[in-house]
C-alpha cells in the first residue's frame, strides 16, 4: 500500500496530523531526526533519576475538539489546572498571588490597590468577551478572502454575530488587542505588582517588551486557553510535557496500525529522508507533504546557504524565501 502522506516533524503537531490522516485511514510517514518524538513538548532525562520538561512547560491552547476526538484522555493525557495561575514576589516580602477564583484574585490585589481591585472584574469579563467572540475560528479552516466559498461566507458570518454581541464593548476590545500591551494596562491598573503580573501573558513566546507594538494581540491570545472547559485556565501535564505527545502517538498506532509508520533518524530533516530510502522515494510520489520546519529549511541540502530557492516542485510563491531561524 502506498504512502499517501509524508508528514516531517515529529513534534505535537506533527504527531497530530499523522493521528487524524490514519484515524482517516491514510498512510502515513513521520519523518523525526531525534530519537524522542514530541518537539517542545518532550519529557526527558537530564539527570539520573531526573525527568525534564526540557521546552513548553505549561498547555493551555491545546484545542478541546482535538482532545476530545483523539481520545488523548483514555491515551494517557491527565491535565492539572494552575492553582494558583502565578505568583508575583517582591522585595519587600509581599507578594501577588492569581487564579480562577476571581473573588480570592481581587482579595489579593486589594491589598495592593482598591481600585484595581474594584476594575479587575471588568478587565476579565473584557477578555473572556474577545475569547468567546474570536475562539471558535481556532477550530474552523482560514476562509479564503480572494475567492470565498460558501462555506468561508458562514465563518464569516458566524464571526460577525459574534463581534456584534460585544459590539458596546468592541472599541476597548480593539484598543487592547491593536495597543501594546503596557499601554492598556497602564490604563486599566495602578499598582505595578498587577501591572507585571497580567504583563507576562503579553511576552511569553513574543521575544518583544510590554510597550511593542502587537503585543496586546499576544496578551488576547493566551486567554484563549482553557482547561476542563475553564477558559483562561493553563495546567501541567501530570508525568511532564513529553506526556501530552505520547497519547498522540498511541491514538496514531492505535487507530492506523497498519497505515503509520515513524522512521527517526539523527541529523536534518534531509537527512531523515535520506535514512529512510526506498520508503522516502516510494513516498516522493505520494499525494500530500507536511513540513513543520519551514519548507526552505525540510528540503535544502546539508551543503547550501542560510538563503536558497525552494525546489521547483513546491509552490513558486516559496521562492526566496529565508530559511527558518535554528531553534
């Protein structure tokens, strides 16, 4: 049976789309050049006895449906809500403490400012209006803009009578997701342990400060997470991250016994294919090929500059392009 799909990289989202392509009965091949299967999200032993999460350390944006549709549960995934989500230390040997409890939250940050105190209700119930509003495109295809179909004119739709419901609140909800992020929050709050605090969402992953611009967006975005259907609730995976790629994998062998296959191979992604040889050239032929790494960076020889053309065979909008930073 031919390999119908090549997919490169063996991180989370990689051993998710092997998952769903074999539950669709698809054969798959996942192309990983390390012997530990789950990218960022990888368990490891750094010293005897030690387990690491060596990357991510926290999940919050894993979507409920792909939970939920894989299975990972009975696969092995457990999630711990944060309880408490943060704790904020400070010289002088106080310190700030948040969580889902918003009514234990505001009882904390009123020792530091009744007024803050008093907005911070307005300030979640905000972001929880612009989650609920944007959240569901998450789970639904890009529409295409250029030439939509009929399908892209009912997420768009969908998406409007979503904004008008909070269209009293819209103006604040557009000026905090296009402002920076210290902008907004200076506005919202006074005291600066809570200032910091509710700043971490807005730089974690960004490599930006508080004032760049966008950062308001990343601020928006990690209160999309949920967790046991808390929104802006993060956890822990019980056993550490690697745990959260290997129900993936179980779900993917499980369901596609016969129709998924893994090769590992130390080295770059060229490398892997190479390693896996008449297999790779039987699957040159198949239908579909997903890269995690950036296309440029999957297909371009050991040998050739930080800057080369993509191979004739891939889209000619690629050309050009610069490879993918190293991680």
């Amino acid at each position: 049976m031919a390999v119908r799909a090549v997919i490169v990289g063996g991180g989370h989202n990689g051993l998710a789309a092997a998952a769903y392509l074999a539950r669709a009965g698809v054969r798959v091949l996942l192309l990983e050049r390390r012997e530990v299967l789950g990218g960022a999200c990888v368990t490891e032993e750094l010293w005897p006895g030690f387990l690491v999460s060596r990357a991510a350390y926290v999940v919050g944006l894993l979507r409920p449906a792909l939970v939920r549709e894989l299975d990972l549960a009975r696969h092995g995934l457990r999630l711990i809500p944060r309880d408490p989500a943060s704790y904020t230390p400070l010289p002088d040997r106080r310190g700030l403490f948040l969580g889902p409890d918003l009514a234990r939250s505001c009882a904390e940050i009123r020792r530091f400012s009744p007024r803050d105190a008093e907005r911070y209700p307005a300030y979640e119930a905000l972001l929880d209006g612009i989650a609920r509003a944007v959240e569901p495109l998450l789970d639904a295809a890009p529409p295409d803009l250029a030439r939509p179909t009929l399908s892209d004119a009912r997420t768009l739709a969908s998406l409007a009578r979503r904004l008008f419901s909070i269209r009293r609140e819209l103006p604040a909800a557009l000026s905090l997701v296009l402002s920076p992020a210290r902008r907004s929050l200076e506005r919202w709050f006074e005291s600066e342990p809570l200032r910091g605090t509710l700043a971490t969402d807005a730089v974690i992953g960004a490599w930006a400060s508080p004032s760049s611009p966008g950062t308001g967006a990343v601020l928006v975005h990690h209160v999309m997470g949920e967790t046991h259907g808390a929104r802006g609730v993060w956890a822990y995976v019980a056993g550490g991250m690697g745990r959260l790629a290997m129900p993936s994998r179980r779900r993917r062998e499980r369901r596609g016994r016969s129709s998924a296959r893994t090769l590992v191979s130390r080295g770059s992604s060229s490398r892997a294919a190479e390693h896996a040889g008449s297999r790779w050239r039987a699957a040159k032929r198949c239908a579909r090929i997903s890269s995690s790494p950036a296309p440029i960076r999957a297909t371009r020889s050991r040998s050739s500059s930080a800057r080369t053309r993509c191979p004739t065979s891939l889209p000619p909008r690629c050309e050009g392009s610069t490879s993918a930073r190293p991680s």
